[in-house]
C-alpha cells in the first residue's frame, strides 16, 4: 500500500520531529486501524518500507493447543506472518497518516511553548489584555504567540482588565494541560511586588540590598521588610529612590495599592514595631517565642492607625513577620502601672 512517506519525512524535520518518531506513532496508528477493519487479525503488525513509500500489515493468526494434564487450558500459539494488508485501505491509510503528523506537530508546537516558559516561572513577563467571550472568568494574556491564563482569584479585586492594553504580570506556573501547555499569571501575587521592586532597584539585583519578607492585600496595600547586606546602604532609602522616584515607578504597576517599606530586624520586638508602620509602638513585648506572640503597645491618639482599616494594617503586620500581636494602649498599661502602686 503506497503512502509518500519521504513527503511527510521532510514536513516532520522543519517542525524538528526525526523521521523514527513518525514511524513509530504511523505504524501504531495505521495497526489501530487495520483492527477496526472487518475481518482483521488480533495480532498484526505494520512495517513501512520508506524508500518504496509503502507499508505492509503483518498479521498472525491464534492456533488453539491440546489440552493436557499438566496444562488443562493452554494458551493459543501464534502462526505464522503473513501479508494481510487490506485492498482498500488508501483512504483510511492516508486519513490516519494525516492525523498523526496534526498530532505530532501539535505536540512539537507545545513542547516549543512549554520549553519557552517552563524557565519563566517566577518571572514578571508583560503580555497584552485578550477578553475570550467563552471564558469570561478568566482573563486570557497574549505573549507573544501564546495566551497565559490569568484566573478570578490570581485577579486584583477592582482591577479593570481592558482589551489591548499592556499588563504586567507574575508567571505562577507552567503546566502540560489537556490542550497544550497551560500557563497561569498573577496579579495579586506578593511576589509580583518583588519583582517589580527588582527591576526598579539595583541594589536588590547587586545583592546589597534584600527583600526579607512581602506580605500582600492586593489592591489595598502591601508591607515590606528589607534589611541592607552591605555597609553604607540604606535599605529603605534604596527601595524608595531619588525623590520617591523607584516606588512610584512601582505603584504604577500597581493602581491605588499602597505600600509600606520597613526595616527588616533579627530582633522580633524591633521588627514587629517596625512592621506596625505608619503607627509607632512605645514598646514591643515578647509573650512567647515559640509561640511566636507578642504584645505591641501604643498611644491612643495612634491606636487606629495600627489597628488600620478593617484590621488591615495589624493583619499585614502578623503575616509580614509571621508572629501574632495584640495591640494594647500605652495610657492604659501606664494607669494600670499607677493604680498598682497605689
């Protein structure tokens, strides 16, 4: 049976498939479907000849053995090959060849795809606003040839999506999904503020700077504590740069999200005072440091500013040091002191 397989050898190298990749998934296909033809052998086998363009199926027919003693049911042996190619196999032959080079230059197509952005995970990447009319939960972001998926919760609440426009984003994973390689972006990520810092700041690619934690309320505000590696540096100063000009250039990425740049300290009673910023703490008691708590007082005309919106600022204060704080009032543990003494 003819089929032009040095034509599809040469169409499989431009996409960088080698020619023994192609025999193999033609010869298995081609077996799959001479098993579907009437009549076809259980046991087959397609050999392709590539100088001649053509192949042959090979089958083998089941011989039943004589029971015996020692081997009541015996299994059936196979006779011997013979040429059992069907006569109008052309059509189905060259439909199915046709369908496994589609599929093998789908799958090299994502490889080249999945190889591209496996190494970008973790990276900022920009891509462009595509709205999918299908899929109005997601908001879909061309790079390139290759649309990522940004999801609802990867989503800055409030933030507007609009088609055409230009968006920065944070690559969270890249995986072999059902329909090619899946690539999910972020918005609302903590890193994603990291990296923007990374590309605004170069003391944080020198190294005499570090991010030592982020701790993240997409849209609303986000804490940062930095610590400097190297004498003479300011940390906070080299994140906010000249004129406040390296933040800004930051939380224009960003929309109305605020930030807060603090000093990042081993001490758990300084760094949690630290962390409590814009409101500042009298005095920072360690309750526990296996339990990791700590008690934060401050003066009542600055109580709500360390509460913050809704609990805001104290909630970003625990999860940027990883410790619990209670909030107490300074006027309150210094009647107490009085009351004690009287």
């Amino acid at each position: 049976m003819e089929l032009d397989l040095a034509g599809m050898h040469q169409l499989a190298a431009e996409q960088g498939i080698d020619a023994e990749t192609l025999d193999n998934a033609l010869a298995e296909a081609l077996r799959l479907a001479y098993l579907k033809t009437p009549h076809a052998a259980k046991h087959a086998r397609v050999e392709l000849d590539a100088r001649a363009g053509s192949f042959t199926v090979w089958a083998q027919d089941e011989i039943p053995q004589e029971p015996t003693e020692d081997n009541p049911h015996p299994a059936p042996q196979l006779g011997e090959e013979y040429d059992d190619t069907p006569r109008d196999f052309g059509r189905l032959a060259a439909a199915t060849a046709r369908q496994v080079i589609t599929q093998l230059f789908r799958r090299a197509a994502d490889e080249k795809v999945f190889g591209a952005f496996s190494g970008q995970k973790g990276n900022l990447i920009t891509g462009v606003v595509q709205q999918d009319a299908k899929d109005p939960a997601n908001v879909h972001v061309a790079v390139g040839d290759v649309e990522a998926i940004l999801p609802r919760r990867e989503q800055v609440p409030g933030e507007r999506y609009r088609h055409g426009e230009r968006l920065r984003v944070y690559v969270v994973n890249v995986a072999r999904g059902l329909k090619g390689p899946e690539i999910i972006v972020s918005r609302s990520h903590p890193e994603l503020v990291r990296r923007l810092f990374e590309r605004e700041v170069p003391e944080l690619a020198s190294g005499a700077v570090s991010i030592m934690s982020i701790a993240r309320e997409a849209g609303a505000r986000t804490k940062i504590a930095v610590r400097a590696n190297a004498q003479g540096v300011n940390p906070k100063g080299a994140l906010i740069g000249p004129g406040g000009s390296r933040v800004r250039a930051v939380m224009e990425n960003l929309g109305q999200e605020k930030i807060d740049i603090v000093d990042w300290s081993a001490d758990p009673a300084q760094f949690v005072a630290a962390a409590l910023s814009p409101a500042h703490a009298t005095e920072v008691q360690v309750v526990s440091e296996k339990n990791k708590t700590a008690i934060a007082f401050i003066h009542d005309d600055q109580l709500s500013l360390a509460i913050g919106k809704e609990g805001q600022n104290a909630r970003l204060a625990a999860k940027l040091t990883g410790w619990k704080i209670g909030i107490e009032s300074e006027e309150a543990r210094a009647r107490k002191a009085e009351q004690g003494e009287h």
